[in-house]
C-alpha cells in the first residue's frame, strides 16, 4: 500500500514536472 502511493505520487510529480518543462518551452 505504501509503495503504490509512493509510485503513484513520483508518476504524478514527474508528469507534473515535464507539463511544467512544456509550458516553459513553449514561453
């Protein structure tokens, strides 16, 4: 249980970060 929610929340911090590295591309 505990490292499914840690997966889980570093899957979606990274796809967090490379939405982020985009939108400051795309600036």
């Amino acid at each position: 249980m505990f490292m499914g929610c840690t997966s889980s929340g570093f899957i979606f911090g990274l796809n967090s970060l490379t939405f982020h590295i985009r939108v400051i591309s795309s600036l």
